[in-house]
C-alpha cells in the first residue's frame, strides 16, 4: 500500500517499495481524499459544539484516524506515513519533531488516545499532558508499549507530568538498547511488568 502526503506544496507517494505503480497511486489518492472529506467534517463539527476541550478534539481525530487505519488496513509501516498526511488538511504545518520522528506525532499519540474512553482520560488530565508523556520517542517508537504507558497512567492514577516522570524514565531506561518491534506481545509484557516503582 502506498500513502499520499504533501511535501513542500507538492504529492509524494510513500510506501514500502521504491518503485510505485499506477494502481498503488489510485489507492492512495483514494485514502487521501476520503480522509481529507472525513476530517475536513469531523473538525468542521467540532468546531460547531461548545466546549470542546483539546483532549476532545485530540480523542475525536484519534477515533476517526483508527477507523481510516481499519478501513483501508493501513499496515503499521505504513501509518508513519498516514500521521504525515493527516496535517495536509488538519491546517497545521506538520511539526519538525514529527517529520524528523515520524512517531512524535500528534495524530499518532491521538490514535492511541482514541482506544481508551474520553472520561477516563479527562479523570487523568488535558491533552497537553498526554501529549508530553506520550510523546516521548521511546514509548511510541513501539505502538505497545505506548498502550501500556496510557493504561498505566489511567490505572493508576497519574495525574500530572511531574508524577509521570518516574515512570517514564524506567520504561525507557528498560527499553534503552531493546528493539521492541522484534518482541512478542508475551515478551514486551514480561519486559514491561519488570518495571517496578
């Protein structure tokens, strides 16, 4: 599969292969332009509701990122590419950070977000804090590990940054010379529960 993303005022197409066909370039037109129609809707909704906070905001694109990501079975190597197009029409500039990273992105960490109820997560804090804990390269160089980082916040409570700290520099002084990716779910889980506070 190959995705459309906007680069310098111009279509790149991006996938796993270098050589890309016309049928891969349909599909992705494909991708973009319906993602572009169900966005462009979504934001022009939330803008229309009162009191929506950045974590509601966040959550909602989330959810609707995971059911494109479904849809189209965006494969994870290729989702570093959809984060990237998702700011074509979000009306941000993508962030250097997430260019250079591809992992410290807002979409990503609101796609994570997305599979925890909003409730839950307003009990725990705004936006901004999930941003900053969840945007650590580390915990989302690996979409596992970044689940079991939110739902340890929501279990137990953490509920500011300052709070989370300690357990995000064990989480990524554990991981430090791991390549996670290469782990099983069993053993991701074995390393993670290791880490005690």
């Amino acid at each position: 599969m190959v995705i459309k993303i906007k680069r310098n005022n111009d279509f790149v197409y991006l996938g796993v292969a270098d050589l890309i066909n016309k049928e891969e370039k349909k599909g992705a037109d494909n991708i973009y332009r319906i993602s572009e129609r169900e966005f462009c809707n979504l934001n022009q909704r939330l803008k229309r509701k009162k009191d929506v906070d950045s974590l509601e905001f966040w959550h909602s694109n989330g959810k609707l990122a995971n059911k494109i990501i479904s849809d189209f079975g965006i494969s994870n190597f290729e989702k570093k590419y959809f984060w990237l197009m998702l700011y074509a029409f979000s009306g941000d500039k993508a962030p250097d950070r997430a260019l250079k990273f591809h992992i410290q992105n807002d979409f990503h960490i609101a796609s994570l977000l997305a599979k925890y109820n909003l409730k839950d997560l307003r009990k725990i804090g705004p936006w901004a804090m999930w941003r900053e804990i969840l945007g650590s390269t580390k915990i989302m160089q690996d979409e596992r590990v970044g689940e079991w980082m939110a739902k340890y916040i929501i279990d137990n409570q953490i509920k500011t940054r300052d709070s989370a700290r300690p357990i995000l520099k064990l989480v990524r002084n554990r991981l430090k010379n791991l390549n996670t990716t290469v782990l099983s779910n069993n053993e991701l889980s074995s390393k993670l529960d290791e880490i005690k506070i």
